[in-house]
C-alpha cells in the first residue's frame, strides 16, 4: 500500500461518523482499494506460467531451476 492510502485511511478514519465528508472519504478508499486490487490481479494474471519439465535428455532432469 502506498503511503497516499495511508493518509486517506488515516483521514477517512479521523472524520465525525456519519458525516457526509466521512462518507465520501470512505467511498474513495473503497474505490482506490478496488483499483489496486484490480491492478494486482492483472499483473499476477500476465505470470507466465512455469514451462513445463524435462522428460528426457541429461538437462532439465534432476534439477529444477528457474531463472
């Protein structure tokens, strides 16, 4: 988390419950969350996926090493 959703955690949590400011503060960070975790999904979705194991040969067989 970067430190501009600290402050808005720290200033939506600081405001008078039921405010209207207090409400539209947490509706931001709700939606800022919503973002990154999109972001996060897009990025761990475009991991390529681990290629597939040697069979056969005398590379690849007895140590499983990615780079």
């Amino acid at each position: 988390m970067d430190l501009a959703n600290t402050a808005l955690v720290n200033k939506a949590g600081s405001a008078p419950t039921g405010s209207v400011q207090a409400e539209a503060q947490i509706s931001v960070l709700k939606k800022a969350m919503h973002l990154q975790a999109q972001g996060v999904m897009e990025l761990l979705n475009a991991v390529p996926p681990n290629p597939p194991l040697a069979s056969s040969g005398s590379l690849g067989t007895r140590l499983d090493t990615y780079a």
